[in-house]
C-alpha cells in the first residue's frame, strides 16, 4: 500500500494545480472585466462635461443665425457623441432590453455607415419586409453592426461590397454580415474576439470585443465568424433569440 502513497501525493499535488489554475482564469477574467467597466465608466463621464458644453455652444450658433446647413452637421456631430457616451455608460449595468423591430434599427445603422464610408463601398441589405421584434437595446445593438462593418470596410481597404441578410426563424433571428476583403485565417477566428487584437497600424483592438460581449452578456446571443477565406471575405453571424 506505501508502493501507491507517492502516486497519491502527485494526484493532489496535480489536483491542487488544476484548482489554482482555474480560480487564477476567474480571477483574471474578473479583474478584466471591472477595467472593462471602469473604462467605459470613466470615458462616459468624461465626455459628459465637454458635450454639454458643445451643446451650449450649438445653441448659442442657432441664436446668432448661423448657416442651416452648418448647424445641422455640428448638431449631428453632436448628436453622435451623446450616443457614444450613451453607450459607453451601459457597458457593465444590466442594460434595458425592449421588444424592437430589428429591421428598421440594422437599416438605421447601414444608413449611418454608409454615409460616412467611401463611395467605392456598395451596401447590399436583405432582410423581410415585416417587422422582427427581438429584445434589444438599441444603442448597444447599433454600436455591435457598425463594428462589424467597420471591421469589414478595414478588411476591404475602403472598396468592396457588404452584404447584410437577415433571417427569420421561429425561435432565432440570424443576421449575417459578409465582405469581400481579406479573408481570416481559420487559426484567427476566435482570437478577433479577444481584447487588444488588432491587424491595424492604428486601433486598439477593442470593437470585436465588444462586440461579443455586447450580443452574449448582455443579448443572451452569439456572435461568430461563420465563414472566411483568404483573398475572397468573411460572414460575421450574429444569432439572437425571438
């Protein structure tokens, strides 16, 4: 019986790691998520002040005349920070989901994108025509298709088409985003998702990150790459519950 007393000990000792690593992985994770929190927090407090300020300003250039066509793209820019900082708050608070017509919010967000990406980017949007009511919170949601388009646009170099179909089934909704850029390794598919990686000069690798937290924390969703080759483009899908 002695003969099994050292097997024993390494069966603990090697239990006792596998412990340790794994309260380790959720301690990281944890530590990770409140600098995600704190983060978010501290940049949407602190884009509060300067936008109220604009806001001041904006209204003191409607009372001295300024040109209409002026004011309103300084008032859309605005506009555009509020909903920045908006979202940035709701990153680590239980965010309110309420019952939207998806349809109509993916084609405010392409109307958004498209009209600030180049002219060589050809949107190509196919969803029903009847309304899809899904549980969302609008700028969360939003923010989560405008990433990935931008993520496609980077990966096509500002020239190419991306094609958004969304598709209705009895339980689940599926919206798939496909490019003709580059292409993603398949080595890479799950790696884009994590914090800080990027393939930019510029950027910080955190849009695709939010991204997956967004529609899985706090949509109850996944989102995945569903396909990818190199030299021909990429489908993100993103799958959400009726």
């Amino acid at each position: 019986q002695l003969s099994y007393y050292p097997y024993i000990q390494l069966g603990v000792i090697f239990l006792f790691i596998l412990v340790s690593y794994f309260a380790f992985s959720v301690s990281r994770k944890a530590e990770q998520n409140q600098v995600w929190v704190g983060m978010s927090k501290e940049t949407a407090h602190q884009l509060g002040t300067p936008i109220s300020s604009l806001l001041a300003w904006l209204e003191l250039l409607k009372i001295e005349g300024v040109r209409q066509d002026v004011y309103q793209e300084v008032e859309k820019d605005v506009k555009r920070l509020e909903t920045i900082t908006e979202r940035f708050s709701k990153i680590g608070s239980a965010p309110v989901l309420k019952p939207i017509n998806i349809v109509e919010v993916i084609d405010n967000a392409v109307q958004y994108i498209k009209s600030r990406a180049s002219k060589k980017i050809q949107f190509v949007v196919d969803q029903p025509n009847d309304e899809i009511l899904i549980p969302l919170n609008v700028a969360l949601f939003e923010w989560v298709i405008e990433n990935i388009c931008k993520n496609a646009i980077d990966a096509m170099d500002g020239n190419g088409t991306i094609e958004i179909n969304v598709q209705d089934h009895t339980q689940v909704v599926y919206i798939d985003i496909k490019d003709t850029g580059k292409g993603i390794p398949k080595s890479k598919f799950k790696t884009i998702f994590q914090p800080g990686y990027t393939t930019k000069e510029r950027g910080w690798g955190l849009g695709l990150s939010l991204t997956k937290r967004i529609i899985e924390s706090y949509h109850s969703g996944k989102v995945f790459i569903k396909s990818s080759e190199l030299g021909k483009g990429t489908v993100f899908r993103i799958a959400l519950k009726r």
